[in-house]
C-alpha cells in the first residue's frame, strides 16, 4: 500500500516497507509498518539488555560484538526450538503404530470405540453417606393428632424397609459425564 507521504517516514520505517515490497507484499494497512517497527524495536532492546548482562559477567566494561552474538543466539535457542531429526520421528511413529487401533462397537451411526476407551465412561464417584433414621414409637395420642393423609416419608411401611446396605456405610454411585438429563 503506497502512501503519498512516504517521504514524511522514518528512515527505520522505509526499510520495512522496502523489505514487505521485496516479499512480494504489497496491499497492507498502513499500522502493519508500525506493529513491525515495535516488534523490531523490542527485540534490538532486548538483546543489547542481554548482550549486557553477558559483558557484565564477564567483566568486560563494554558490550563487543561476541556478547550481542551470544545475546541472539540464546534468543534464537529459547524463542525457536528445531524439530526433531527425521530418524527419530520416523522411530516413535513406528512404535506408536506397533499397538493396533481398539476394536469398535458395532452399530448403527458413528463406530465408537470400546467404553473402556471412551470419555463418556464414567470417571467418578459420589459417596453418599445414609441417614440414620431413628422414629420414636408413636403413642396413641400421637396417632389421634397426625395427619389423615401422612406424607410418603411419614407412613411407617417404607420408613422400615430394610436394605442391603449397613448403616452409615457411604453409597458410591457412578455418573457418566455424557449422559442426558431426563426431562
């Protein structure tokens, strides 16, 4: 994008847009210029502070050419990481594809794999503790002033059932994350 006030542009600014024009970069908004000049502008700053600590540690009174070479290369070392070498990726990939894919469960729609494998299979538990319930007999003016139509929890039939589980013993119950609500 060209503007007509290129001459009014800094000298820094005129080699970005000379080195977009020489990328083959020609339409762009005028604050890309900018965004590049700040990012250029930090990292020059931020590897004369690291070129200076280096020339400090090493007791030097002024930062040479080998501290600002250090400075960009651990920049380009913790800002920039190489892939690993084909050989090992050809290696791992080997290995990784040594173990068969799991077995699906057939049916109808999308082929799923077994539950076990799945992360709709449910992957916690609740403990939930049971009340004791301790009902003091009822004495027969007790019966005289109660409800004629008593609660479910209220009648005695189902307050006395017995269960499987102990007293005070925590019931787990599983959900699986994917299950729907009913309505």
């Amino acid at each position: 994008m060209a503007e007509g006030g290129e001459e009014d542009l800094p000298r820094d600014a005129k080699i970005v847009k000379t080195l977009l024009k020489s990328m083959g970069v020609d339409d762009y908004e005028p604050r890309v210029v900018q965004q590049f000049l700040e990012l250029w502008y930090r990292y020059v700053v931020d590897v004369l502070t690291d070129a200076q600590v280096y020339s400090e540690h090493a007791g030097k009174a002024s930062i040479d050419s080998d501290d600002i070479k250090l400075a960009i290369q651990s920049k380009v070392n913790f800002s920039f990481s190489q892939p690993p070498p084909r050989e090992v990726l050809l290696e791992l990939a080997r290995n990784r594809n040594k173990i068969p894919l799991p077995k699906s469960i057939a049916g109808s729609g999308v082929p799923l794999p077994p539950q076990q494998d799945t992360l709709i299979n449910p992957n916690y538990q609740l403990a939930i503790a049971k009340k004791q319930t301790s009902q003091p007999e009822e004495t027969e003016e007790d019966e005289e002033s109660a409800d004629p139509n008593p609660a479910p929890s209220k009648i005695p039939s189902l307050s006395h059932e017995k269960t499987d589980v102990p007293q005070g013993t925590p019931q787990r119950v599983s959900f699986p994350l994917g299950a729907k609500r009913p309505r």
